[in-house]
C-alpha cells in the first residue's frame, strides 16, 4: 500500500492549494431543489438551448457537481472529473442522490493540466469549465488543454476571474496569505473579507428598507449558478492559485484555435467571473 502523499495533498500542505472540495463538502449539506433549478437555468440561458437531449457534456473541474447534476436533468450524457478528491466525493455524492447507478454520467479524478489524461477522454459537444482554469496555477495552458475537447459544432462555456489590475493584485495577495495562514488565522481573514465583499451591499439594503434582501435572494442571481453566499465567500477568498485576464485576451486568444465567441457576459471593471461561450468553428492541427 502505497502512504506517500498525492500531488494534490502536498500542495495543500504547503500552503500552494486552497482545498476547493472541503467548502463544496459543506454547500452539500444546503442543497436543495430551487438552487438546482437555479443551475438549471444558468446553463440554459448561456448556451441558448432548451435541452441537452442528446448531447455529450465534459464538466472539467466539477467542483460540487452541482452544474454536472443539471446537465444531466437537461438530457446530457455527461463525464465529470477534477483534480481535487473532496469535489470528485461531492459529484460522487450527487450522482448517487439523483442518478444512482446510470451509466450515462460518469465521475472520476483528473487534471485539466493532464494532457494524457485528456487526450483519452475524446471530443464533447458542449465542455463547460466554470471558474475553475484560472485556479491551476497555469491558466493560459488550462485554456490551451481544454479547447481541442471541442467537437466540431460544439460548444466551450468557460468562465475566467477578471482583470482589474491592482486590485486583483490585491486579492491575489490576500489568498495566498489565507491558504498559507495557520487554521486559527483563516477565520479573521474571511471574515475581514466578508465585511469588504458584502459590506455595502447589506448597508444598501438597510438604507432601502429591505434588509439581507441581497443575501437571501443570492441563489437566484444568473451568475450565483445556485451556489450559497457564504460558500461563495469561503471560496474567493480561498481561491488559490489565482489568475485573470481581460474579456479580449480570452477572446482572441480562442479566435486563433478555430473558436468563435457566441455569447459574453463580462463584469465591466468589476470584481469576478467573466462568462464566454464559444462555438468550435473549425480544427485547428
């Protein structure tokens, strides 16, 4: 039997890795049928189609296995992997709730990093990578693997942290101080963040006489994907390695590997995700 520790384990014990999988342990535990529905709807409105009937879906860095578990309900036959343990448990752990033993939606370990890995996995009709390829450490190549897992007419709906220059310095700096900090530590820094991230728009809602409407209506926000707010928190503040580019560096850089951009939704200069779908136009060699 062999003890020596993983790839994914001696990064996280040497403060390199924020353990992604742990906080979707306890998101778990607070699912329920409106966040599905919620996750539901972000992967419709996105791609534009009303079922995945039909189609083969790859979710590279399932995380939860929340978005997995909606392509699914949507008709998709879909694979699933990630490269941390805990989330493949997570996927793991929904398949069995809603899907138990259907062949049609398979879950298992694996890097986006992995090019062997990926190269036995084929071609998909829709692959969906969502705020996962800039926590590899190495997004610009993260980018560059899943793209050839394109079928042709197929669709790459991807989501990447957005570059507001200093300030994404900043938080840079912030998680790697957090993933590295002692256990009794990590709570201060959260919480610190939560006061900067949530701060004004609780006192907003104060000031219009709606208190935690924000909060409590979170789940349905498009972008929220069903996730819960402090989950979410836990996991930007958390979310190391961290990388981000602007919408046009995204953009042309697909446009010269046969992808064409069918649909964005970019956060200005805002702090988060910038969503792209593209479509796979052409192979390139």
């Amino acid at each position: 039997m062999n003890d020596a520790p993983s790839a994914w384990e001696m990064e996280i014990q040497s403060g390199e890795r924020f353990g992604f999988g742990q906080n979707w342990t306890a998101f778990l535990r607070m699912l329920d049928e409106d966040r599905i529905t919620s996750a539901e709807g972000s992967l419709r409105d996105m791609l534009g189609r009303g079922s995945l009937e039909g189609l083969s879906f790859l979710d590279a860095g399932s995380g939860s296995g929340l978005l997995s578990l909606a392509a699914r309900r949507f008709g998709a036959t879909v694979h699933s992997f990630d490269y941390d343990p805990h989330s493949v448990a997570c996927t793991a752990e929904l398949k069995r709730r809603y899907f138990p033993d259907d062949a049609r939606w398979t879950v298992e370990q694996g890097s986006v990093l992995d090019q062997a890995f990926l190269a036995r996995l084929g071609t998909f009709d829709i692959v969906y990578s969502w705020g996962v390829l800039h926590h590899t450490g190495a997004m610009w190549q993260a980018l560059e693997n899943v793209g050839p897992l394109v079928a042709i007419g197929g669709q790459l709906f991807i989501a990447i942290y957005n570059d507001q220059g200093w300030a994404s310095d900043l938080w840079k700096a912030v998680k790697r101080t957090y993933v590295s900090a002692p256990a009794f530590v990590k709570p201060a820094i959260t919480l610190l963040s939560f006061a900067r991230l949530w701060g004004p728009t609780m006192l907003r809602d104060i000031c219009l006489g709606h208190p935690l409407r924000s909060w409590r209506t979170y789940a349905d926000q498009p972008r929220a994907r069903g996730m819960h707010p402090w989950r979410d928190v836990v996991d930007w503040v958390g979310g190391y390695p961290f990388e981000v580019a602007r919408p046009n560096e995204v953009v042309d850089f697909y446009r010269h590997r046969g992808l064409e951009v069918q649909r964005t939704s970019t956060c200005g200069r805002g702090l988060g995700c910038n969503e792209f779908v593209f479509l796979r136009t052409k192979k390139i060699a």
